[in-house]
C-alpha cells in the first residue's frame, strides 16, 4: 500500500486534517500539546469513566499478549499520564527499566505525581534516544496524534534491538453500521455531557469530542499495519477485542532484511 498521494508532503498521515479544531495540518501539533496540557488533571478520571474502570486489566493483558516479560528494557511513547506505563513497570519486575516519553509537560507532571521513572520530553515522530537501545515499545491510544504513521514507525524501529517488540494500543472504528452509531452516541454525545459534569476544565469535554473525531476519521487498520511493514517490521498482525480495541504488533527482524 502506497502513502496517500494527495498529501502535499507526502505524510501517511493518520487522519484528515479535522479544521474545526485548527487552522490546518501545520497548528495540529501545537492544538494536542495544549489540549493534553490544560486537561491532565482531569484525563484519569475520565479515562475510568469512558472505560468503566476495565483499562489497567486490559492494557495488562494486552502488554502480556504482546510478550512483555520481566527484565524487559520498555519505552512507552506517548505515556500521557503514565496508565500504560504503570502496567509496564508491573510487568517488567524490578530487573525491568521503564522509559516514558511525551510532549506534554502536563500529563508528564501528572504521571510524575503517582510514578517513578524516568521521562523523555520528545516525539514519537523525533526520539531522543539511542539506537537499538530497547527490548520492547508500548503506545496506548496515541497513534492518531502523530503526524505521520511512516517517520513514528521508523523511529520506533530504530531505537528497538533486533527482535524487539512493538506494541501500539488504539481505538478502531467499528465496521458495522450500528455499532459506530452506538459508538458515536456514546463518545461523542454522553462522554463529553458527563465530563462536563464531573471535571475542572471545559477543555476536557472538548478533548473528548476530538478524541472520537479524530477516531471516526482514522486510517483504517491496514494503512497502520501497511506502514509497520515499510518501517521494517516482520510479522506484522493486529489483535482485536470486542471490534473496537486494537493491538497492532510486529518485530524487528534478528537479522537484517
């Protein structure tokens, strides 16, 4: 599968530039640093509620899935407030070394309130770090952030040891017609009317609003695996739960290709 041609810069991006949030593709990046940074405060609680209180068993379950063992060197791109990196530190034992990193100084700041471990200020798209450096790297319900699926891609490649593991963890839009309804009534009606409800900041309804817009315009699952293959990845596969809980996973080659 090809990038898509009609990008001006040549970018898979993982969704259409969505305007009525900003300008354009060139103020997305500036528009989700400030939107995660003014809601942090409220993004754990919201979290259990949009997820009923499940998450922690299924980011566990899928971290295990995916062959996260104990002694593992882990980097969890995009850690927000740290709810898959506290899964990844259980995980990995105390032989294990869990890196976060993220460009929001506020949701660094909240997961450094309830963890201990080192942060990278950084991109996805732009890792600050070493080469070949890491046994296994998470991502949790961040992809549609990114910029461009091929540089994120490539980069977690790079910084991954030969016959490391990535995991990335994301919302799909559901196939059937009245699953997506249900799914769109939920998050995009009932989700942001209770978090206005129950939260500090008027920016957290709106977080949630973008967080289903950006889901319901998101690439399709084979775009991702598509751009995992080109990044160098082998054995490229996506695990499903419930037709809307995504696992993409692959591993980088022993060998060279």
């Amino acid at each position: 599968m090809s990038r898509n041609s009609t990008d001006p810069k040549n970018m898979t991006r993982p969704h259409p530039a969505l305007t009525e949030y900003y300008g354009n593709s060139n103020h997305r990046r500036g528009f989700v640093r400030d939107l995660f940074n003014h809601t942090a405060p409220d993004y754990d609680r919201v979290e259990r509620m949009l997820a009923f209180g499940s998450g922690p068993w299924y980011r566990r379950r899928a971290l295990t899935r995916a062959g996260l063992q104990s002694g593992m060197q882990v980097l969890d791109v995009a850690m927000g407030t740290g709810l898959v990196a506290r899964e990844a530190i259980a995980l990995s034992g105390s032989d294990g070394h869990v890196i976060g990193l993220d460009p929001s100084i506020g949701m660094v700041n909240e997961a450094r309130s309830t963890l201990a471990l080192p942060v990278v200020l950084g991109r996805g798209e732009q890792l600050p770090l070493r080469s070949d450096s890491f046994d296994f790297l998470s991502m949790g319900y961040a992809l549609r952030h990114v910029s461009d699926l091929d540089a994120a891609f490539s980069e977690y490649f790079r910084v991954l040891k030969p016959g490391a593991t990535v995991c990335v963890m994301e919302i799909t839009r559901p196939r059937g017609r009245l699953a997506l309804l249900g799914l769109r009534i939920y998050m995009k009606g009932i989700v942001p009317l209770l978090t206005r409800l129950l939260t500090r900041h008027r920016e957290t309804a709106r977080l949630m609003e973008y967080y289903w817009d950006t889901i319901e315009a998101c690439v399709p699952p084979e775009t991702i695996l598509a751009a995992l293959g080109r990044a160098g990845f082998e054995n490229v596969r996506r695990h499903t739960s419930l037709g809307i809980f995504s696992e993409y996973l692959g591993n980088k080659p022993i060998t060279p290709c």
